[in-house]
C-alpha cells in the first residue's frame, strides 16, 4: 500500500500505477503527428542501418505503458508496395557497407497490430537476401510465441538473428512501479532459451535512470538488470534515460520530481564490468539521436553534463559504439574516467548519490508528490478518492 501525504490517505500500488497509466494517454494525446512514422524512416551508424517501418503507434503506448516511451504516432501507412519500394530504396542507399540490419518500427515489428503479418514476412525475406550479416528484430516479449520464432527462422534461414526486447528492469517491480510495464522475467527467460534451440540471440534493453529511485538505487538496477541478461546468455544494450516530450516522465521532470541522469552515470556504470562483459553490452539514444516536433519549445532532455566534459563524453560514446571487442571498450571507460573525469565537477556530483532512504519508501514518496501534482492539475483524482474510483 502507499501512504499519501494526508492522515487519512491510504491507496493501493495498483490503483495508483492505473491512474498514473492514464495520465501518460492524456499526455500522448498531445502529441502530433511524427513524420518519422509515416514512411521508412533510416538510421546509420558505422556498419549498422536501423530501418524503422511506419505503423500507427505501439499497442503499449495506446494502454499508457511505458512512463518514458515516445516513439511517435502515425498515420495509416501506405500500401505493402510502397513500403516495400521504400525499404529497397533503403538498403541500396546504404550500399556495401551494411553489416547489421535492425527491422523495427514505433511499436513492435512483430505485432500484427503495429505492421501486418504479410507486410513483417516480406521485408523478412528481403532481409535474408541482403548484404548485412546480421539480422536484428527489435520486438516486445508478447509478440515471440514458439510458432512466431520458427516461422522468423524459416524466413532468414541463413543469417545471424538477434531479438532485441525492452526489459528495462530484470525486477518486477521496478518494472511495474517505476516504469509502468510488464515483462515477466520468468516468461522472458523461457523464450531466450526457445530462441536458442533455434539459433537465434536475444538482446535486451536496459534503462540507467528509473524514475523514483534515488540515483545509487538507479545504478544498481541497471547493473543488476545487464548481469542477468548476461548470465542467461543475452546481449545487453544500455540506455541512458531521455526525458522525452509528451511522457508522465516530463511531466514529473517539469514538477521537479525526476532529475535527468549525468552522462557521467554511463562510463562510471561501465566501469564495473570486465572486459568480456563489454563485448556484450551496446549502448543506445545517448544523445546521438531524437524525435523532433516542429512546436517551439518541445524537445527531449537529454543526461546531463557541462560545455567543459560534452565533447570528451560524446567522442567516448562514439568510440566506444565502433569499438570492436570488449578489451578496447574497457580501456575507453578507463580513459574517459581517468583522462576526462579531472576536466570538470560533473563526475564528482555523479559519484555523490542519494544514499540513505530505502528504495521503496524514497518510491512511494515521490509517487504520492507526482499524484498530488497530477490531482491539482485536475489530471487524475485525488489521492483521497482513488480508492474508491478503481480503474
């Protein structure tokens, strides 16, 4: 249970997580409509093209899910033809260099509500006849059935398969409480090793910065949710928190309820693993990419750093994604701390963290105070009266 503020306030978790999801819909239904998602929208990084494939919007978007995600709402996208004529056009542009090939969109690539079934098995197969080597399909957890994962082999029988899911959190509840989603560990665990017998990796996205807990709690987290990705054999992709418009994220941001990370957060996490581990861990969105909205004023806020250490931890950030193995990545986190960290008091106010409050009391805390916010604003009920108003 969470106590409010009030003496005679006492509301259950899941009565407040309801509510907070449905002041995330009433923040995205601002939102106008993002060019991105209206056609095959590229992203290129070295050997790597990300084709991002237009849908309407991810289903969890639509139920509130997800505090953080804004990956854009379409528009009713065009005929398979066109679609497909677009992504052609996208992996010729692209040329020889093409290595690793990432098939997503805003939603999940494998869900028939984000991008038809006839539509997903058609840019499968162009994918097997490309050049790239690897084929990665970013996806959520309910979308992989045993029957959708032999069906995906038998497309691309000959290539490398990665399944890149958003896990966030390994802990259920921070998942639930912290990020307002659910993928069951236990569930996820099973479908790696289904994903296994048939030859194919998963890797899983990992979020530095939950929202309500205190940045040591952030950090531990965050290495407690890589470590168990990669003791079952998955890869990891790291994800330094963007607060991006039209979330309950900015929202809270804007009540002075969540602080953004330090960009010092990353290479101080980083540090913490061997050599072997980095090989294994990606990092992604850390500042090198966003959605753009035409309205003045409207932007994502990025981790923070100072004029003095921004281009040694963007030229850290940019090595470290070419790097290729896991040894020279350790000796880029070393150099960044050791050769850059000095430049500035940005590193130092990172490694001071918020210590002493228990994880979940610190939680319900900041919750109670975004509720109150969200009440005044006349967005949600007041605490006082959830209770009684169960969704």
């Amino acid at each position: 249970m969470l106590e409010g503020l009030g003496k005679t306030t006492i509301v259950h978790e899941e009565d407040l997580t309801a509510h907070f999801r449905w002041a995330n819909r009433f923040f995205r239904r601002q939102r106008p409509i993002e060019a991105s998602c209206t056609h095959c929208d590229p992203f290129r990084q070295g050997g790597l093209l990300e084709i991002s494939v237009p849908s309407l919007r991810c289903r969890h978007d639509a139920e509130g899910g997800c505090i953080m995600c804004n990956y854009g709402v379409g528009i009713m996208p065009q005929s398979q033809a066109e679609l497909e004529s677009q992504f052609d056009a996208c992996l010729k542009a692209m040329g020889p260099e093409l290595d690793l090939l990432l098939l997503c969109t805003n939603g999940s690539f494998l869900d028939e509500q984000s991008v038809a079934l006839e539509i997903q098995e058609s840019l499968l197969r162009t994918a097997q006849n490309s050049a790239a080597a690897t084929i990665i399909i970013e996806t959520h957890l309910d979308t992989l059935s045993p029957e959708k994962l032999r069906r995906i082999r038998q497309l691309i029988p000959s290539k490398a398969i990665i399944l890149e899911a958003g896990l966030e959190s390994a802990d259920p509840w921070v998942q639930e409480n912290c990020y307002l989603k659910s993928v069951p560990p236990d569930v996820l665990e099973q479908t790696i090793k289904a994903a296994k017998r048939l030859d194919m990796m998963f890797q899983l996205n990992v979020i530095l910065g939950a929202p309500f807990l205190t940045a040591q709690d952030q950090a531990k987290d965050a290495e407690r949710s890589i470590r168990w990705a990669l003791d079952r054999g998955a890869l990891a992709a790291l994800f330094p928190m963007n607060i991006k418009p039209y979330t309950l994220l900015e929202y809270a941001h804007k009540k002075g309820l969540y602080a953004p990370i330090s960009h010092w957060a990353v290479p101080l996490l980083l540090s913490r693993f061997s050599p072997d581990s980095l090989g294994r861990i990606d990092l992604a969105w850390y500042g090198n990419r966003e959605i753009q909205y035409d309205t003045p004023g409207v932007s994502t806020i990025f981790p923070q750093d100072c004029p003095v250490c921004r281009e040694p931890l963007q030229k850290f950030y940019r090595a470290y994604a070419q790097a290729e193995d896991g040894t020279q990545r350790y000796r880029l986190v070393q150099d960044v701390l050791q050769n850059s960290g000095h430049l500035c008091g940005c590193m130092g106010k990172a490694q001071r963290t918020e210590k002493g409050e228990e994880r979940s009391s610190y939680m319900r805390r900041i919750q109670t105070a975004l509720a109150d916010a969200l009440a005044e604003d006349k967005i949600i009920l007041p605490i006082r009266d959830i209770d009684r108003h169960r969704d």
